[in-house]
C-alpha cells in the first residue's frame, strides 16, 4: 500500500475512494481483486485509534474468511481476549455472587446469555469456523488488518490527502484532491468515485443525494481512560434514573449515555471535565476521570442515502446511511455495502458487464440499511428512562431471557437472516452459501479467496460445466462432491458468498445460464 503524499497525480484511475476506513480499504481491496486500478484518498495521517465499534458479527466473519483472513481475524481476537482477562482479573465481587453468565451479545443493553442460544438453529448452520471469531475484533486492529491487506494487494493509498470536489461527465469523473499540510490543489481523472467518507459524507453532499432520517435525542460518550473510584461501578451495560452505562470488558473503558438531546459542539474535544461530569450523572458514582486515552461522543442520528448511486458517484459505509451505535451494526453495515459494491463495479470497470448493473447494489443494500436503522431505533425506545420504556425494557428482558428469545435475538445480530430477493426457486438463492465440506477436505470458502466466482459442479454435470465456458477469468469451476449434502447438484456462488443459483439433483433445475448472465454478463464469444 503506497502511502506517498506527493501530489504529482497524472495517471488515470478506474476508481477513486474517499475515504481509508475499513469500508474504503476493503472497498479497494474487492477492486483490486477484480482487476481496477484504484487510489484511495485520506485525510488522516494514521489509522484513527479512537474506540468505535468493538467486534465485528458472523456476516462479517465470514466474508473476511472468504478472503483467506480468519488467521488475522484470530489473531486480533486473541490479542482483545486477553486485554478482558486482564479487566476482569482486576475486578473483585465482594458481594459473594457468581460472575455473570457468557454473554452473547446485547439488544438495548439487555445482555443475551450465551447458555441460552440455540445453536442448532438452521441460521447458525455450517457456517464453517469463522463462526468463533468475531464479537471481539475492534475497528482500529481491523482497520489495520486490511491496511495489510491493500498493501499486499498493490493498492494505492494517498494519506494527508482529502477529497474537495469533483465534477462529473459521461466519460468519468474529475477529483479534486488537496494535501492537509498544503492548500494547492491537484486534480485526478477516474471512471467512478466512491464515497466512503463518513457520516459527513462531502461526495455525498457534493453528489446531491438526499439523506433522510430521524433527529437525535441521546448524547453518549465512549473512552478508554486512566479512572479512579469506579469500585461501586457494574460491569456491563446498567440502566439508571438518568440514562445508561457500561464499565469494562476492556480496561479503563467507558460509556455513559444521556437522554437530553445531541451534544451542542461534537467537534471540540472532548475533555476528562465533561466524561466525568456525565459519568456522574449517569452511574451515581464518584468516579474520577484522570487521563483520556481515547475519546469520543456519538449520538443516534438515523439517517440513510435515498439512493446509493448517482451516475459516476457511489456511497458505501457510514456516507450512506448513520445510525446509534448499539449492537455494533454499523461497522458490519458498511462491510456488505463494499463485499456488495466491488465485484460489481470491478465488472463495470473491466467492461464484463454493463453499468446497469450497479443498480443492483442500491437494490439489495439499501433493504439492508434501513433494517438496520429501525433496529437501533427500536434500541432507543427501549433504552429511554421514562416510566413507559422501562415497563417495555421488562417485557423485553424477559422474553431475551428465553431460548426463542435469546436465538431471535441473536440471529439478527449475526446477519445470519439477510438475503437478497434473487431470480430462482431454490431455498439457497440469494443467502450466504452455507460453508459447505467438499470431499477433499476443503470446504466451500477456501475456494473464493480470488475474489471470483465459483461454479460448484456437485455430480459431475458436463452440462453444467460448459454453462460456464466464456466466463473464464471471472467464474471459476469446481467439480467435486460433497457427501454431507447429497441433495444438492450445484451451486453458482458470487465473488460476495451469494449463492446465485443452485439446484437439486433430481428437482426442476432453473438454467445456470441465465444468472451468469444476469450477474456477469454475456459470454465471451457469445
């Protein structure tokens, strides 16, 4: 991954992403794999440590995994793992009760036990082993991560370097760059560019696309700082007379929520003065806020992009739609929108496809995002402390301290019930394909690691091999078997883990031709 800041820009680019968060990066790296030229522009010089989401869900563990990066997923998660086990060791109950029960996860702060999870459930099905990885990978490691990953991919990346205007024609789109350190802008020329520049997203405003939604009511704080008198704190999230909190599982962690409104400046620093203050009125302990480590204050505005594309400019991440931070969604948000948005606009770009195509992204992520918002908006009524939602937070309580409860809960935290509304008749279009164990010992997600397609030949159909000749180079094809799943014939999976098409053996079979075509366009040849 470049990181010169120089500014003598003169080459072309098929894509250019503002923006090098996650989203961005993992945007640029989907591109890559598909053959685009790509510059990431970013205004911060470093990978912004301030504490944000803290995991990351199943979905996601799973498309990362698909890349070939569970190790480095491990790995981060082990790292978090033992920061906890240092937290809790440090933690005494001298009240004589039992620690709480393994948590798998939260809705409005009710904590869903993990003793109560369902795992038989057929949405927790074969998975594969990114199913243990996850709850504990932060952003800023996994910023870092796929930092790692764009540079061995050859991505280019401009830090100290941010997007100020474009202008668009039918041909492409000029970008208009400045260095933060330097007031003399340059210009780039690009086909496409994609916004994944935050909640104040500037190509989104610049691109006019409106962004409806809900105001804000709460103002919560999030920090990791050196604190004092925490003794009579609870562990875990804890609702009050004046809002909510949670103390721990990392040290020095912090989140203090009220509900008087957004903040009047959330530009302006926050200071050890103002976590301490609300921190006070929150808990009703006399903690002492010494040093900010990392800091930051967030709020629930709900608001998403009409559309996620207009002409030559595409919004992914946070610049597509915001929200309250509660169940970690927005990170998990952002990374469908690029697992979405790349092999499609990669497609576009190398002229397999039409641009036509790229509607689909709108089409399928947009559902997703606004689920999302009602989601954490329905944590919010939840979490009020009037009399009204706090008799709802009771009945809710009591219906995640049930199994059903606990594995709904948790079902749609994971992601495990997204699907997208696919032309077929088989149960398994349009879902995440199940991780299947192929009869070498390999199992299906090893086999996407390119980035490609894949046609999964389970019966050794010549037929259905020679649906796929024209496409070499995007969909790869695979004969094997898999003995777990003798009903099925076959499975053409998109480069994002959708299944596209599938089939039974012995059942009516929808033609594989028509959604290679749909998806990848005409064959070569054709």
């Amino acid at each position: 991954m470049s990181t010169d800041t120089n500014m003598d820009m003169h080459g072309d680019y098929d894509v250019v992403i503002a923006g090098a968060g996650p989203i961005g990066l993992l945007l640029a790296c989907e591109l890559r794999l598909g053959g685009a030229r790509v510059l990431v522009a970013e205004r911060l010089a470093e990978v912004d440590e301030t504490v944000k989401a803290g995991g990351i869900n199943t979905l996601t563990a799973v498309a990362l995994y698909r890349r070939g990066l569970l190790p480095a997923l491990t790995e981060v998660q082990e790292e978090t793992a033992n920061g906890m086990k240092e937290f809790l060791r440090t933690q005494t109950r001298g009240d004589g009760t039992a620690p709480p029960p393994k948590s798998a996860g939260h809705f409005a702060g009710i904590t869903l036990r993990a003793d109560l999870l369902d795992a038989s459930d057929p949405a927790f099905a074969e998975v594969g082993p990114p199913g243990e990885v996850g709850r504990f990978v932060p952003q800023a490691p996994l910023e870092r991560l796929l930092g790692r990953r764009a540079a061995e991919l050859g991505v280019e990346v401009r830090r100290q370097v941010e997007l100020t205007g474009f202008d668009t024609d039918e041909e492409g789109v000029t970008v208009h760059l400045t260095r933060t350190d330097d007031s003399a802008p340059q210009s780039v020329r690009t086909g496409w560019l994609v916004g994944c520049d935050g909640g104040r997203s500037l190509v989104r405003k610049l691109a006019g696309v409106p962004f409806p939604g809900t105001a804000p009511e709460i103002t919560g704080y999030q920090a990791i700082a050196d604190l004092t008198g925490t003794e009579g704190l609870r562990n875990g999230w804890n609702a009050t007379d004046a809002g909510m909190y949670t103390y721990g599982p990392m040290p020095g962690r912090i989140v203090s929520i009220e509900f008087d409104g957004p903040p009047a400046d959330r530009q302006s620093p926050l200071t050890t003065e103002e976590l301490q203050a609300s921190v006070r009125r929150v808990t009703g302990v006399d903690v002492t806020v010494h040093k900010l480590h990392t800091a930051t204050r967030f709020t629930d505005n709900c608001r998403q992009a009409e559309t996620y594309r207009s002409g030559r400019v595409l919004l992914a991440g946070d610049a597509a739609h915001v929200h309250s931070p509660f169940g970690g969604q927005g990170l998990n948000l952002g990374v469908g929108d690029a697992m979405n948005l790349g092999w499609k606009l990669a497609l576009v770009v190398s002229g397999r496809a039409p641009a036509e195509l790229l509607d689909t992204y709108t089409a399928e992520r947009h559902p997703i995002g606004a689920w999302v918002l009602d989601w954490t908006r329905a944590q919010i009524a939840v979490m009020r402390p009037d009399a009204h939602a706090r008799a709802l937070r009771g009945v809710i309580s009591d219906l995640a301290g049930t199994v059903d409860g606990t594995t709904y809960f948790v079902r749609r935290i994971s992601g495990a019930w997204q699907h997208y509304d696919l032309p077929g008749a088989h149960p398994l279009t349009g879902r995440s394909a199940p991780d299947l164990e192929l009869a070498d010992g390999t199992r299906l997600g090893d086999h996407l690691h390119t980035g490609r397609a894949l046609l999964l030949d389970l019966t050794d159909d010549p037929e259905l091999r020679a649906r796929a000749a024209g496409y070499e180079g995007v969909v790869d094809v695979l004969t094997t078997t898999c003995p777990q799943h003798p009903e099925l014939a076959g499975l053409l999976v998109r480069p994002d883990g959708i299944t596209a098409w599938a089939a039974d053996p012995d059942g009516t079979k929808d033609d594989p031709a028509d959604a290679l075509r749909l998806w990848f366009g005409a064959p070569l040849g054709a």
